[in-house]
C-alpha cells in the first residue's frame, strides 16, 4: 500500500497531527513503538503513531487513581456541568472531528457528522444524569437506619472499535465519568485518531490524569485487562476479543461490560408491506453510516416464501443504486471498509459463499474507485442453507445473506440456533404475530416495521454470546458504581 509524506498526512488532517499518547494530564511519546495510520479509502499516511508501553500504562493508571478522587469529591452537580462543556466544545469541532474518522476509517462524511453529534448527545444524556446516583432507605425499628449508597468504582477502563471512532470514544466515557471514575481510553490500533484529538479538546476541563488515552494494539489491550489497578473493563468488540477481555480480567475478578457481535435477523412476514420491508433491510445493513461493519446491522434477512423473489429484486435494486466513492465527496453514500483485514475476510466470505453454491444477487469486491481503497460493494447473496458459513457467522461489512422460511417453527428454528442475539427486526402487519415473535426471538433488542434506530435511553445490548451488561441507559452508567449499605444504631 503507498504511503504518503508525514507533512501530506498532516495537510489532510487540517494542519493537526497526534501528539503521542495522552497520560497523567501530559502528551509523551509512548514506549511501545511506532506505527502509520493509513487511510483506508486512499492508501494514503495519515500519521505515525507510538504506542503506548506497559510503563506508559502503569503511570496513567497511577495518576488516574489520585485524579479520581478529587473528580468524585467534585459532586454530581459540578460533573455534570464539566462534561457539559465538553459538549460544547466537541460540537464546536464537529467538522474537524468529523474530517479525521472520515480519512482515518473510510465512512463518508455525512455519517460521521453524524457521529459527532450522536456521540455529543450521549455524554450530554449522561451529563444529565449525574443526580440519579441515588440509593435507598431501608425500614427498620428499634433505632435503627439502613440505607444505600452508590460508589464510583475507581479507574476504569472502555476499548473502542474502529467502525464508529469519535462517537464511541465520546460516547464511552460520558457514563463512567458521570458516575465519578477516572478513565482510561484505548481507541482501536487502526482508528486512533481522532480519540486523540478530543482529549486535546477536553482534557483541560478534568483533574489532571482522570482521562486517559492509550494506542497500541492486542498486547497494551491484554495489559489493561490484567492490571490490578482497573475496577472495570468495557468493550465494544467481537466475540472472540470479549471472550479474551473476560481471561484477562479473570485473575483480578474485574467487572466487564461487554457490548459483542451478533448475525442479526431480519424477518419479513407474508403480510408485510414488502416495499418498506426492502427499505427496512437496506436501511438495516447501515451502510451509509459504516459500509455494513455495524455490530448491531440485520445481515441476516429471512423472507416468506410467498414474498422472497419480490424482496431479493428490490434490495438487489436498492444495492446496485449505493454510491460508492471518496468518502469526502458530500455526494458518497457508501465508503471503504476500514482496515486491509476487514477488507479480505469480507472478501473471503463472499468468495466462499458463491463457491459453495449460493447465488451473488447483488454487489461483491470492486476496484476503480480509489487504486488502493478497500471497497466492496453492497453485497446480497440468496439461496442459502441456513448452515452455511455465510448464514451463521457475523462478517462486519456491507454482505446480506437471505434465507426463505415457510412455517413460524421453522422461522424460530433458524433465528434461535446461533449462539449471538444482538439484534432482530421483525416486519408485519399483524400484531398478535409481531408480539408472539418478539417474545420468542433471542435477541436483546428487537425493531418491530423498523430496523437500526436507536432512542436515548433505551438499553441496548445483547443475549447469548453477544454481551454483558446494556448500554445508552441508565444501566450503563449504575454499571460503573458500586451499592454500598449502610446500618446505623442509635441510642434512641
């Protein structure tokens, strides 16, 4: 892959590059080597970041522990009012923020304003909240009071994935800073930047080492799972990456809050309106917004026999119609996949599936748009068991598998036999039958005539192997406090 001048990187960053990493309130070059950070949709340098060594971490969780003290003590009150002006100044840097996930992760740019702001919503739901750590009385007699109280854990730390950069970095600390903890920050080894850039914008507000922002890859990850001085791990990752945060917490029995993949079913009944259904399962893959590599997208759609042909043409048309481009141009609606490994395992997946015998309806691996881009065109592949590889195993890009169903059994049959359940999507006109199949689907959040909308408040997590622990809501932020009880004997 080409790689451009460090001084070519910077001008498309605006003038802005990384300092190194952010710890104890300083920028300090980290111990643990250096790496570029290559634009996905060009090919183009970005940036050399150095990685953060476990020296690096020792002392960020050192200095997040004295910080975390005098944050609590600050009060819900005053937190709340300091995360607000991280809104604020967050908004106001919007374009800028959004320019860097943009080059630094290939989505188009009207996502990742979108990003922004929803991620700056979030920190303001949770800036709000500050005052709901509220504990509870007890009855008792005899003299007696018992009451609870809700505790931040200490330093915590969240690790971010790379499909939705500055809005999981944002989003995610918004909860355990609310709550009283001190943060620590790893954004993806192949997103780093633009975490980067918003503690340059927040930090100041904060004690001195109360957030903290590590890069690096597997190894510092492993590292912060195992340190001692970490209450609580929370990830939004794969399955495998949770199973492997769960180990390294193990020893220290740290509390982990897991936010996983999922193969998401979309349903479609026989007496659906079809053509919001087709509008429902396109608009379900988010592919504007991440090119499919959406934990939480309905990859997997399931179709009445009765309706299958009418839907496979409308999505094959829906699909064939995405724009792919520069992911600057305002006109693009889909960009690149994010990193060269998503790129082939998608690749992989599509090419596995049409040698096995499925039909490639729509879509698949395209070149021309930029030289060096990892582009993929949105994929739909029909006639496939609902065994296949293709069918069972979550791809994280713009790939759609459809699979027909006959009878409620066997619809529940297919749905129910993975080990996942983030997401579902049901689409009919009866509401018995939509009620009856919300209940039985294993999913931790089901859409009923609508798919990938999420509302503030709603608690957002998975069942099965997709999650610990739900998100967005007041959970999330209950999450990072401990319930401490209290009973007082009187004299009276």
């Amino acid at each position: 892959m080409p790689s451009g001048e460090a001084s070519t990187g910077a001008k498309a960053l605006g003038g802005w590059s990384p300092q190194g990493q952010f710890v104890a309130g300083q920028w300090r070059t980290g111990g643990g080597g250096a790496r570029d950070v290559i634009s996905p949709s060009s090919g183009d340098r970005l940036a050399v970041v150095n990685d953060a060594s476990i020296q690096d971490l020792n002392e960020a969780v050192a200095a997040a522990a004295k910080a975390q003290r005098a944050w609590a003590d600050l009060g819900p009150v005053l937190r709340g009012k300091r995360l607000k002006e991280a809104v604020a100044r967050l908004k106001a840097h919007e374009d800028e923020l959004a320019r860097i996930d943009v080059l630094d992760c290939g989505n188009p740019i009207s996502g990742m304003r979108f990003d922004v702001n929803l991620g700056a919503t979030l920190m303001e739901y949770f800036a709000g909240l500050t005052t709901e750590l509220k504990g509870e009385t007890l009855p008792q007699v005899g003299g007696k009071l018992t009451y609870v109280t809700r505790e931040p854990l200490g330093v915590v730390a969240r690790l971010v994935p790379f499909n939705h950069p500055v809005m999981f970095a944002m989003a995610k600390i918004a909860a355990p800073l609310a709550a009283g903890n001190a943060v620590i920050l790893k954004p993806s080894e192949e997103t780093p930047l633009s975490a980067l850039r918003m503690a340059e914008i927040i930090a100041d507000l904060f004690p001195d080492g109360l957030l903290t922002v590590l890069t690096g890859g597997a190894g510092i990850g492993a590292a912060i799972c195992e340190h001692p001085g970490i209450a609580a791990v929370g990830l939004i990752g794969s399955v495998g990456t949770g199973r492997a945060v769960l180990k390294g917490g193990a020893d220290t029995l740290k509390r982990t809050q897991l936010e996983l993949g999922g193969k998401n079913a979309l349903v479609i009944c026989d007496d659906a309106d079809v053509d919001r259904a087709i509008a429902g399962a396109v608009k379900g893959m988010n592919l504007g917004w991440t090119a499919g590599q959406s934990c939480g997208s309905t990859s997997r759609v399931l179709v009445h026999e009765s309706v299958h042909d009418r839907v496979v043409e409308g999505i094959a048309r829906a699909f064939d119609a995405v724009k792919l481009g520069d992911p600057m141009d305002e006109a693009t609606e889909m960009g690149a996949l994010s990193t060269p490994g998503q790129f082939a395992k998608t690749r992989g997946f599509i090419d596995r599936a049409v040698a096995s015998g499925a039909r490639l309806a729509a879509g698949g691996p395209v070149s021309g748009v930029h030289e060096a881009g990892f582009f993929v065109r949105p994929t739909l592949i029909c006639d496939v068991r609902p065994d296949a590889e293709i069918a069972c195993n979550e791809v994280f890009g713009p790939v759609l598998t459809v699979l027909k169903w006959r009878d409620e059994a066997g619809l529940l049959a297919i749905v129910n036999s993975l080990d996942v359940g983030l997401t579902a999507s049901i689409w009919t006109r009866d509401l018995d039958r939509a009620m009856r199949l919300s209940r039985r689907i294993e999913a931790g959040y089901v859409w009923i005539n609508d798919s990938s909308d999420h509302y503030l408040g709603a608690p957002f997590g998975g069942v099965k192997q997709s999650g610990i622990g739900r998100e967005e809501c007041l959970a999330e932020m209950f999450a990072y406090t401990e319930a401490k009880t209290v009973t007082i004997v009187t004299s009276a």
